[in-house]
C-alpha cells in the first residue's frame, strides 16, 4: 500500500450498483498491509468488507443502519463484537464508510426500505449536524477498539454551490493519527458530468488511519479545536462502560475493583443500583468472562 491508492478495476464482493459502495480491492489492500485477526464495519452497505473478509477467511462483523444487515445504529446501540469460533470479541480494525455531505448520496428509503430513518445523515441538509452526527460515529467506533487496534475511515467531499465541504477538514478523529491515503474514485456519477464554470471535479476520497495507543480515558482528538475528550464524562451504554473500564484496569479486575472505578462514569451516576447493572452486564454480553468468583476479564483474542 502506498500513501495512494487507486482500483480502477472494483473486483469482487458487495455491490457496485448500492451507491457509494467502495472497491473490495480496497478492503484487501488493508487486510493484506494490517494483517488483523479480526474486522468490523458498521456502515456495511452492500456487504463489500463482509464478502472480502469470508474470502480472506478472517472474522467480520458488518452490520448497518439497514434491517438487512442487523439495523445496528451507530449514533445509538452497542457496537457487537465479532465472533471468532468459541469466543466473542471487539475487532482489532475498524472500517467506517459514513454517509457523505450534502445529500449527495441518499441511504434509508433510496438505497434501502421504503422511508428516511432519522438517524441517516445522508438526509442531514444542515452540515453541522450532520457532522455532529459522524463524529458520533466515530467516537462509538473508536472506544471500540482495544488498544493496538486501528479505525479506518474513508471519507470524501462535496462540493455546492460553489462551497467545499471537507469531511476530512471539518470532522473529529480520535487516537494517533497514522496515516492519510487519498484513494482516487473511478466511475461515480460526477465524473461523467459536465460541469461550466471554474470548477475543479472531485476525484478523490481520503482514508485516515488511527490507532488507539491507549486505554486511557482521555483520547487526544484532532480536530479545529485540538480538546481532548474524556469518555467518562460521556453518556456511554453500560456496555461500553465496562469495556472502559476493564480495559484500563489491564482486561482483568475484581468486582470491587470494577465497581470503584466505574463510580467516575456518568452512566453510572444516574442509576439507582449500578453494582446489580454491572453485574448484568457483565454476565450478559459475550466479550466478558468470568475468570473465576467475583473476577472477570475481557475476550481480547
Ligand atoms: C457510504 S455507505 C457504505 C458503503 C459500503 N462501504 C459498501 O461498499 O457498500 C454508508 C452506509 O452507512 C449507513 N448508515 C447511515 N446511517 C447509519 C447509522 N446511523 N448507523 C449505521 N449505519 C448507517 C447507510 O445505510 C449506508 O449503507
């Protein structure tokens, strides 16, 4: 992989008629540089990093706003861990293809069922919103991750009304920033367009790499404002919560161990029993395992 990539061929895998999809010759390319033992996207679309993924034979979760792929919300739920024969687990790379600015491409009710769900940015017609609504995306992505882990984001620009909107520019990504490849786009609708006037044609999307160095709370996030963002002070799912948690007491604690350190998150505070909510949690979703009485760990792989 080189710091651009370009598939004029699109290959095999997802579908080239769903709108917006991206090449499988993509995902390969990032499976053959990373070599994770596990991906997740989900902004699966038409399946692309699914079907690229059984080919590799490495284990995938891809799920998307799309009943079709499981209707998981990424503004909203818990992001599910991908099952790796046995064990359950939160994949090590992360591909996220979000919805694109200025309505350029319509999802829910165009590209999937019968009406726009309002949780789809692609409706979104004010851009602050909609980039709010991506960030959030992408932070749910990102605490995901274990450490080591990476998030790969592809996102492009539009140009209206003789404005760019940069998604690059204008939106949050969190961890270390590892690297930008600019993927050059072959055979979308606008490069078939003629357009008069000074205007320079949009033939590229970039890729930024980040990787999650640690599993502190605060994350450095780069964006306009360079704040940092403390996942605590979050509304996070219990979920997350406790993948929170586990991760920075090392992936393994003591109930009372996991019930002090959790005292400091929001989620927590507004709950009148969160040692019974912790508990539930913990013994309900499949990354977590008990490794013996009152001491539980998480699957890392
Ligand atoms: C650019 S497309 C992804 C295309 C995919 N990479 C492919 O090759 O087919 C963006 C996807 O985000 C999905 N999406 C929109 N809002 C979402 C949300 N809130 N949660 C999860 N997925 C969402 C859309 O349904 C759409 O399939």
């Amino acid at each position: 992989m080189q710091s651009v990539v370009s598939y004029p061929e699109r290959g095999t895998g997802g579908k080239n008629t769903y709108r917006g999809n991206f090449s499988p010759k993509f995902v390969e390319d990032i499976i053959d540089f990373f070599r994770p033992d596990s991906v997740g996207d989900y902004t699966v679309g038409s399946g692309t990093t699914l079907d690229v993924c059984r080919e590799k034979n490495i284990p995938c979760i891809g799920t998307d706003l799309n009943p079709a792929f499981g209707g998981v919300n990424l503004l909203r739920d818990d992001l599910p861990p991908v099952n790796m024969g046995g064990y359950s687990k939160m994949p090590t790379l992360i591909i996220l293809h979000p919805p694109y600015p200025q309505k350029m491409v319509l999802y829910s009710g165009h590209q999937w069922g019968k009406t726009p769900h309002p949780d789809d940015p692609s409706h979104f017609s004010n851009y602050h919103d909609f980039i709010k609504a991506i960030n959030r995306m992408h932070y749910n992505s990102f605490l995901s991750l274990p450490k080591g882990g990476r998030l790969i984001t592809l996102v492009g620009d539009a140009k209206k009304n003789g404005q760019l909107y940069s998604m690059v520019k204008d939106m949050a990504f969190f961890g270390t920033l590892e690297q930008i490849v600019i993927k050059t786009q072959h055979n979308c609708l606008s490069n078939s367009r003629q357009y008069s006037g000074r205007f320079i044609p949009i033939v590229h999307e970039y890729a930024v790499i980040m990787r999650k160095d640690s599993s502190c709370y605060e994350t450095k996030i780069i964006a306009v404002s360079h704040k940092v963002f403390d996942s605590r002070r979050y509304n996070l799912s219990w979920r997350q919560a406790v993948r929170q948690a586990l991760r920075k007491l090392g992936g393994e604690a003591g109930l009372p161990e996991l019930y002090s350190e959790l005292r400091g998150f929001v989620t927590t505070k507004k709950h009148s029993d969160p040692k019974a909510k912790i508990r539930e949690t913990l013994q309900s979703k499949p990354e977590f395992y008990s490794v013996s009485r009152g001491l539980w760990a998480l699957q890392t792989g």
